[in-house]
C-alpha cells in the first residue's frame, strides 16, 4: 500500500487550465511518491462517472482551487 496522499482536484472546466498548471506545480511531488493526483478527466468512456468520482473522493484529500 502506497504512503502517498491521494489528491482529489475539484474545479469548475472553465479553469481546467489552472488545474492544469497545478498539476504542473505538483508534479515533482507525484514523481517522488508524495502524492497521488485525481480529477475527472482520468475518467473513462463508458465509465459510471458517478461512481468514478465518489470513489475518489472517497478516497482522498480534496484540494480546492478557488478563483
């Protein structure tokens, strides 16, 4: 089981961007093993989006991104 604390992004599509310079900002983190990073757009086609989300969720340390 990994130590890493699991990162939920929750943010509006309109600032996908900033998400995605975050993600950026993060990213020596997650290569280290410091953190593990979620956001919607890792969801599947044809996947239950719902459940994809509450499970993550679920399961993680949600960091909010507020503009």
């Amino acid at each position: 089981m990994s130590n890493a604390v699991k990162v939920f992004f929750s943010y509006s599509h309109k600032d996908e961007v900033l998400r995605d310079e975050l993600a950026t900002h993060l990213s020596m983190m997650k290569r280290q093993g410091v953190i593990e990073a979620w956001h919607d757009r890792e969801i599947s086609a044809g996947s239950e989006w719902a459940n994809a989300i509450d499970d993550n969720l679920n399961s993680t340390f949600e960091l909010k991104a507020c503009t």
